[in-house]
C-alpha cells in the first residue's frame, strides 16, 4: 500500500537535512520499504558511479563515464530521484531533457531502480519532470518510446504519433 | 537539369568572398535559376527577419522572434542554406538541432524556400546537417516526421519507428 502524503502541493526545500540533496519533497509510506522520503532534485552534480549503478540494475549498457559527465552538463534539465532515511541518500530514479531552451524538450533515460518500480514513482518522476519542463515554458515536450512503456507514457498525457509525425533515427549505411 | 559541380568534396571557405556567409561551398547549375552558387553554413547570427520570412515562404505559423533567438543560442547546430549571386546573398534553407553535446541530437526546424525545392537542396541540407552531428561525435540522431516528408527522411537513412520505438508528444490535460 502506497500513501502520498504530499504530492507537489508545495516545494519545500531540504534545507534543514543532514542530506546533501536539496530538492522537493514527497512522503511515501510502503509496506516493503518501511518509512521513507523520496526527493526530488534538480541539482545535475551527480555521482557518476552512482548513477551507472542504477542504470546497470535495469540492464542498460554501460557508456564511458566522460561522456555521461558531458551530457549531463549540456541537458536542460536532470532530474533525480532519491530515497532518504534518516542521515542516509541513495539514487532511485532519473531523467534528464534536451531543450532548445525555448520551444522543444526531449526527454531522455529515464529510469527507476527495480525495487522502487510499481509504486507510482515513475508517475511521479515524469510529472516533475514535465512541471519543471512547464515552467521553464517548454510547450513541445517529446520523448521515443520503447514499444513496453507506450501505456505508461499514454496514461501520462503523451500521444503516439499525433497527426501522423513519426519518430524516426538515423543511422549510417 | 541539375549539376552538382563539388559536394561536400572539401570544405573551401569563402573568405576572399565579398558575402559575409561563411561555410562550404557548393557549385549550383540550374536552368530555371542561372548560375548560382549555394552556400552551407553553420554560423548562427542570422537575421531573424529573414528566417522569419523564409518560415512564411512554406506556411509555418509565426513565432515570437525573442523565443527564436533563444532557440537559435541553445541550438547545439544551426545550418543555413544561402544562394549566392554576385554580391547578393539570400537564405534559402535552414535546419537545426538540439543536442546533449555527446549521445543525441534531435533535428527540428528543416525548410527549403518552395522556389528552391525539388533540386535536391533538401536533401543537401540534410547530409550537410547529418555530417556536421557525426563529426561531433553524436551517434544517435533522430527527429519527427511529417507524414508528407517520411520517404524523404526514409531516403537520407532514417529508419521509421526502429524496434517498435515511439515518437510521443506530451498535451496538457
């Protein structure tokens, strides 16, 4: 059983905690989890280790830190997602967007840690992210979808294919 | 009857040039324009009048100029296209991309003015566009088709949807 006990309705800021993270807060109470507060920030000075320790637990292959470190740094936004207890913090969650800074944001990697999926976090992670992308007065926000997470993104508001626009790649022949 | 004189074969800067545009030059043959020279450039301080009317030219919406110019900074690339004759110059295409400067670059924004189309100068673009992101080293370059241009993206080697991967736009609701 999952508790919201505030969802976005104020952004308080960790000021006062022992933790490094500064961010907004939301209380989840979970059966499985005991007690716990989960933040979320936009602070993009990251632990890069940590980081590829979340991506290696869903199965990502491993890209050279340094180019990790770069994209950070030329993302529009980065979002992270954090679990706190008491003195300790640990990576959930993440996503990041690319933007022109005016019109257009795509969101990429977005990930949650497996023992913290099926508890609506990754609901919660994509609507801070599009609140902030929303505020930063993004009206084009876009992502490409692996074909298992169309429903999620669906129930979030994303259309498939709106009039006809295709997602397309390209790659070298 | 279209003849290509040099594509992309080296990058001659037009320094002893009178125009201002800098870029590679192409050599242009075209019985229903002349001698023209068309120019690729990457520079990006472009008179947004004249985007704005090459925009116009095709039928796209007006954008408030100050949200372009920001656009245009926070583009990771900016290609434009100019015919040049004598001492006059005139923008002719445009292209641009954002981009976290290591993984991915989304294209947006590609337009060819309608007396300039179907000789293949879209396509020019595009590869020009598509040289400019590899030599940076951006492996993964995607964008969002119109139906009408899909086969035309399809020609350059964009792949529609690969592995069931879905474009997806975000409404409010």
């Amino acid at each position: 059983m999952v508790f919201w006990k505030r969802l976005f309705s104020n952004s308080e800021t960790l000021t006062s905690s022992p933790n490094k993270v500064e961010g907004e807060l939301l209380e989840l109470t979970d059966d499985s989890l005991g007690q716990s507060r989960i933040v979320f920030s936009t602070e993009r000075d990251i632990d890069l280790y940590e980081l590829e320790e979340l991506c290696d637990a869903v199965g990502w292959a491993r890209r050279p830190l340094r180019k990790v470190k770069k994209a950070l740094e030329f993302s529009f936004l980065v979002v992270t997602m954090w679990e706190v207890k008491g003195n300790r913090q640990r990576l959930v969650g993440f996503a990041r967007a690319t933007s022109d800074h005016a019109f257009n944001a795509t969101i990429w990697d977005v990930v949650v840690h497996p023992t913290f999926q099926k508890k609506g976090l990754g609901k919660a992670l994509m609507k801070y992210t599009i609140k902030k992308l929303r505020s930063d007065d993004i009206s084009n926000i876009t992502l490409f979808a692996d074909p298992q997470v169309v429903d999620f993104y669906r129930q979030l508001g994303f259309v498939l294919d709106p009039e006809g626009i295709k997602g397309m790649f390209w790659y070298p022949r």
